[in-house]
C-alpha cells in the first residue's frame, strides 16, 4: 500500500537538495547546468556521462554530471 504524499510527514515531502541525490532526470539536469539536452545525450552515447535506464527512461549519474562540469 502507498501513502497519499500529503500523508507523509513534513521532512519526506521535502525535495532532495540536487547534490545530494543519487540520480537526475535529463530534464532536472538541463535545467540544473544549462547544457542542452542533446548535448547531454551526446555524451551518455560517448561514455562521458554515466546514467542507468529505468524502462525507457535515463537517469543520469549526479556525481558524474558534476564531474564532467568539473565540480
């Protein structure tokens, strides 16, 4: 059974801060660096961006994205 999110208390309704997460989506991405997407997607396809599929859907590697800003 899954809790409605209003049910949840207060601190697990909050989002986790963007450094601290495991994974992104693309969007989340895009809008946390301002590269493009496609410019993402490039380099996933070239290894310089780790990620995982989850379906259809890419989740890219948060520490990876910061390394390859250089963060």
């Amino acid at each position: 059974m899954t809790a409605h999110v209003a049910e949840l208390p207060q601190e697990l309704r909050r989002r986790i801060p963007f450094i601290e997460r495991p994974t992104c989506s693309v969007d989340d991405a895009v809008q946390a660096t301002g590269l493009s997407r496609s410019l993402l997607y490039e380099r996933m396809r070239a290894g310089e961006l780790d990620y995982i599929k989850v379906g259809n859907r890419r989740l890219v590697n948060v520490s990876s994205l910061l390394k390859m800003l250089g963060t």
